[in-house]
C-alpha cells in the first residue's frame, strides 16, 4: 500500500504505511493517536459464546500489542442460513462481554450470509504517540518475556479431530493408532488462555517503558518473533536468542503433537520465514512444531530494558498475570534456538 499512499504525504499515519506491524496509528494531537486493526476467523471451539470471546480477544490483541486500550468494536460476521438466531445471539454474547471487559463498547457492524461461519472485530483504541509498541525498537541487552502458554492451535485442532463430529469408524481408526481423545481439562486450560485479555501485559509493558512487542497468533511463536528480531536488526544490528527449555506450553501439548493434532502452518510458517532462525541442533521434531505452529489469541512477546525487568514483573504479578522469561535480544541477526 505504500506504493500508493507515500508515507511523506501522510504525516499523521505513524504506523501502517512503512514497516508492517500489528496495527495502523494515526496522530490526532500531541498525546492521542487511534489505532486501528480488524481480525476475523472462522470457530475455533463448539460453544458459541466461548467463539465470540475468543474472537474478540484475538481481535483486540492487536492493540494492545501497540500499547493502546480499546474504545470501540464493530461486528464483522458471516453465518450460513442455517444457522439459528440463538446461535448467531451467543456468539455476539460473547464477544459483547468481552470488549466490555476490555473497556470498550461494540457500536454496531455489518453480517452476511456465508456458507462458513466466520466471526471477527474491527477495533479503534487509543495510545499515547510517544508511547507506541511497534515490532521494531528492541536493543541489545533487552530480556524477552512471553505472557501466555504456548499450544492454543495444536488442543483446539486436536478437539475438531476428536469432537463431537466424530464418525465412529474415524474414532475407532484413530484409537487403534493410538491417538487419544482430547481431555476436556486441557481444552477449558485453552480456553481460558485464549479469552484472556493481552490488556493487563499491554500495561504492564507501559508502566516498564517497552518500545517493542508483538502478540503471538498465526505465525507462530517463531514467525512472530522473527518479524522484531529483522526490524531489531535494520535499527541496531541486534537479533534473538531464545531458550526452548524456557518456553511455556499449555499441558497437554506434547501428546497432542505426538498425535499429529497440528495444522498447516506448522510447516508453512517455517517454509516462508525459517530462513532467519536457526535452530539448535538439539531441537526435536515435536519443539520444532511447537515453535512454529500458529496460536490463537496468544500472549504478547516484549523485549523489556533490563532496567525496567522489576517494574514489569511487578506490574503484572499485581494484575495476577503470568509470565516468562524465555530469551534475550543480542548483537548479530535473525533468531537462535537453543
């Protein structure tokens, strides 16, 4: 888009014309700037309402992996026919509830009528113009911190697999080869992963002065995080190292992948972007799809000035929310695994 809107010409558009990132920001005044993002996908999860919600905390991660707080939402939804009027009713249920957690108010929106169900937000927040999270700005010296567990994409594909949509003889295929059925107890730990807010680490973040972020959704952990370590590395020759060990996984994960309960961007993610990373060569197959395997409404990934480390673990200990240290930003370029 840049090609046809020059960002010389549009003084007031501080992200969305040059570098790419998680949302636009345009200046209105010397303290307040609109950010602007819209996500939508088809369901994750059976239970309408917990569909809205999650579609709406994934619509609304985008701003606060800018640093900004969420204003208002408008409905972007598509149901076939059939579906019913209580059905379409919870799904924006549970979205409503959750912009409302988040502050906001949902204004309105358009629907279609489509032969798959999708559901999604176009969200306006607000952020400070000196204080934006953008991709880019990570130094050297900066700590990496994620803020949710990794393995939102591998239960939820694992449950369309094992659901109730399940013909007898695929189960009773997929059970003589020792795949399991999905334990409820590891989808409703997903659940709750993915309807939780990114708003308590966006202020977090703030209160520790960060200048880069970013939330960890379709890419992959790795995907993501290859997108500030090449911004890090035009700005201040830095890159990423990061500690597998270290990475933070939903329970679960590792017998769901064993199952091959993973999607596609397990290996298209790496195919278009692992040319920036590289891996250690004690990295299994199974950590391998982990780090590159898309998540939904995933925690943001910060790179925190050492100074500030006290500062945003109080923040977020204070707001009950949890975190984990898992790398840090070094001189040289791209992403280490080890």
């Amino acid at each position: 888009m840049a090609g046809f809107f020059p960002a010389t010409e549009y003084p007031d558009v501080l992200v969305g014309l040059g570098e790419p990132d998680d949302a636009a920001v345009i200046r209105l005044d010397d303290t307040h700037a609109l950010i602007k993002t819209a996500d939508f996908f088809t369901p994750v999860v059976d239970d309408a309402w917990t569909y809205g919600a999650i579609a709406a905390a994934n619509a609304m991660s985008d701003v606060y992996a800018m640093g900004g707080e969420v204003v208002t939402c408008l409905n972007i939804a598509g149901f076939p026919s059939s579906f019913s009027g209580e059905t379409i009713a919870q799904i924006f249920a549970g979205a409503a509830a959750k912009v409302r957690e988040a502050g906001g108010v949902i204004a309105g929106g358009h629907t279609i009528t489509s032969p798959e169900p999708f559901y999604g937000l176009s969200v306006t927040g607000w952020v400070d113009p000196a204080r934006i999270m953008r991709k880019g700005g990570a130094r050297p010296g900066d700590r990496l911190f994620l803020t949710k567990r990794l393995g939102t994409g591998v239960i939820t594909t694992g449950a369309k697999q094992t659901g109730p949509g399940e013909s007898e003889a695929h189960r009773a295929e997929r059970r003589s080869q020792g795949k399991p059925d999905l334990d409820v107890r590891h989808l409703d730990a997903a659940i709750l992963s993915m309807t939780t807010l990114n708003r308590a680490a966006a202020r977090a973040a703030q209160a520790a002065n960060v200048r880069s972020a970013t939330d960890i959704t379709g890419f992959g952990l790795l995907g993501h995080a290859v997108e500030m370590a090449l911004a890090a590395g035009r700005e201040a020759g830095a890159g990423f190292r990061i500690r597998m060990a270290d990475l933070p996984t939903l329970p679960g994960v590792w017998d769901y992948i064993a199952a091959g309960y993973i999607t596609g961007a397990s290996s298209r993610n790496p195919a278009a972007l692992g040319e920036h990373v590289r891996l250690s060569e004690h990295i299994t197959p199974a950590q391998k799809v982990l780090l590159w395997e898309a998540e939904t409404s995933g925690g943001l990934l910060v790179a925190v000035p050492p100074q500030e480390i006290d500062v945003f673990q109080a923040a977020l200990a204070a707001a009950k929310q949890s975190c984990w240290e898992i790398g840090e930003v070094v001189e040289g370029e791209g992403i280490e695994v080890d």
